[in-house]
C-alpha cells in the first residue's frame, strides 16, 4: 500500500472562502468579504466555493431558488472585480469529493460538541428551529471543514462570529492527522478587519430576505431610494440637535467605505454637537456608494452582455478546484488505508 505524503506548503497562501448561494449579494458582502478576495487574488491562490449543498440545508424546499442564484452570485464576483485569470471559483455540488470527505470527518467530532458550537448555536436560535433542527443544518460546520480540508487551504478569511466554526476545522484536521497520517494542512484565520453592516433599518445584520439591504445590482436611483430611508437617531430630529453617531448606520458606512476618514469624522464630530441634517449627510453617503458601485455597475453590464464568460468562470473553476480535491482525497483514501480502486 502507498505511504501517504504529508501535506506540501504552498509556494503563495492557498485561500478558501465563498458565500452560499440564496440571493444577490449587497454592500454586507462587500465591505465584509469581497473586497478583501479582490485583493488576496493577486496575493494568493485564490478559491472561492459557491456552497450550494450548505445552501440546500435550510432551502431545501427551493433548490431551484439555489440553482439560479449560482450564476447570479458569480456574476456578482465578477462585477466586484474577481479576475477569471486569478480567482477560481467552485461549484460546490459538482465537487463529489467533498460530499466524501465530509462523511469521514463525521467520525472525528460529536455531537455535543457541535452542540456548543457558539455559531450553530446563534443560527439554530435565529431560524427558531427548536428541537426540529434539519440534521444537514446540524452539521454543516463538518461540512465546512471538509471543504476546508480538501481544497488545502491555509487561510480563511472569517468574522469574529465564524471563528469557532474554523477552530472546530483545526481540530478535526488535528485528529484526523494525528489518528491517520499528517496529510492535511491546518488553516489560519485572517480576521476580517471591517465590522459587519447593520441593516438600512437599523438592525444587525443586513439580508435581502429582511428587505434591508443594497444589492450589488441596484441602480444608482435604488442606492438613493434605500438611503433616503434609512434609520438614523430617532432622536435627531431637526439638523441643529445633537445627535448619535454610535448604531447609527448612516455613519457605519461612512466608516466603511467614504475613502477619507477625516472626513467622515468631520462629519461625525458636527452631528453630534448640532447643525447637520440627516439629509444632508444621507446624500452625502448616496454619493459615496454610487461611487463605489459605479465600476462594479460597469463590470456587471459587460458581463451581462457575454453570459457565456460566466458559465466559463463557474466551469473551468469547478474542474480546476476538483482536480485539487481528488489529490487530497486520494492521500485521505491511503491514510484511511480504504481499498483502492
């Protein structure tokens, strides 16, 4: 029987990330997560996962909803400035390995470990499951590992709230080498160093399920519409009262993405001591993010003219990312010592 081969490091950082395809992407996705693969394309090697399979764990009622939305999503990556040339982007269900590796790292956790997992706990609060919680759902931070895994990355951008999902891969990784054979690389999290949008109208997170939310797509007039309505301090009544600035959204994505910061700060200091208008620095901010979306506005219409250039992006990176799972799965295969075919 072949010896397995320990994991090889990389020349540059391979990096995973992705979204779960249940609608268009907006400014959350952006600021959050975007931006930061716009830049680690040309740092790193680069995956990003359409994760259809996580997506059908609470939409399994609408898998054609999850079908659209994969190529709607990656037109999205594409408008916001993924290059083809650099980034690989993964349908997640036409990669059978990872269904596989996913089966094989159930073994190496319990269930009341991901019982106390902080994150599937909050999400498992959200969607009021109670008891009836989909076993899919349960599980799918195995899930995550085992893309994690098979694409070999050793770093994964993630949120604050996301880091016990990938200390629970770092552990499955460790037993699984420890048990088996030193095959797989253990990640790294890079932090995301912006804090995620609230909602337009003032809650904590923003989602186009909750309808408060800027798309990707929306037209300069929607980005006006949506931010003339936004929630500001309730308290503010007319220009010359002071007002707050803390959960505030208007200036929480100000902070985000208005490029001079003395500015927005200029802007902050004279809100709260009196004499600004919400009006005046909600226009403000309508230019700021028409600003930020006009290129991707650009990119987006450009791609929308050459659909077939977004079916080669999913296709090609989906062959491409399940040449790099079937390696790892066949060093997995070996240190399993499972009979070979």
């Amino acid at each position: 029987m072949t010896t397995p081969t320990p994991a090889a490091t990389p020349a540059r950082p391979r990096v995973l990330t992705g979204d779960r395809p249940t609608g268009a992407l907006h400014l959350g996705h952006l600021a959050g997560s975007l931006q930061n693969r716009v830049r680690l394309q040309d740092e790193a090697e680069l995956f990003v996962l359409l994760a259809d399979v996580q997506a059908l764990t609470d939409h399994f009622d609408r898998p054609e909803q999850v079908r659209e939305n994969v190529l709607a999503v990656a037109l999205d990556y594409l408008a916001a400035g993924l290059d083809p040339q650099k980034a690989t982007c993964v349908v997640q269900s036409a990669v059978p390995e990872l269904a596989e590796l996913t089966v094989y790292f159930l073994n190496l956790v319990t269930v009341s470990h991901l019982r106390q997992n902080p994150t599937v706990k909050a999400e498992i609060a959200q969607k009021g499951y109670g008891e009836a919680i989909p076993a899919g759902f349960f599980v799918y931070p195995v899930s995550q590992a085992a893309d994690i895994a098979a694409f070999g990355a050793t770093l994964v951008p993630v949120g604050d709230d996301q880091l016990p999902m990938l200390e629970q891969t770092r552990e499955i990784v460790r037993r699984f080498n420890a048990l088996y054979a030193p095959v797989l690389a253990e990640p790294q999290a890079q932090l995301s160093r912006v804090p995620r949008l609230p909602g337009l109208d003032g809650q904590a997170k923003m989602s186009k399920s909750l309808g408060n939310a800027i798309a990707l797509g929306d037209s300069a007039d929607e980005v006006a519409r949506k931010v003339m309505g936004m929630y500001t301090d309730p308290g503010h009544l007319r220009a010359s009262d002071p007002g707050r600035v803390e959960g505030n959204p208007v200036f929480t994505f100000l902070d985000a993405f208005d490029p001079d910061p003395a500015r927005v700060q200029a802007l902050k200091d004279q809100y709260r001591a009196g004499g600004l208008g919400d009006v005046k620095v909600k226009k403000h901010l309508i230019d700021v993010l028409n600003g930020v979306l006009a290129p991707i506005r650009t990119r987006r219409a450009e791609y929308e003219r050459d659909p077939d250039a977004v079916l080669r992006f999913v296709t090609e990176g989906t062959a491409r990312g399940r040449e790099v799972a079937a390696q790892t799965l066949g060093q997995v295969r070996r240190a399993l010592r499972l009979f070979e075919h």
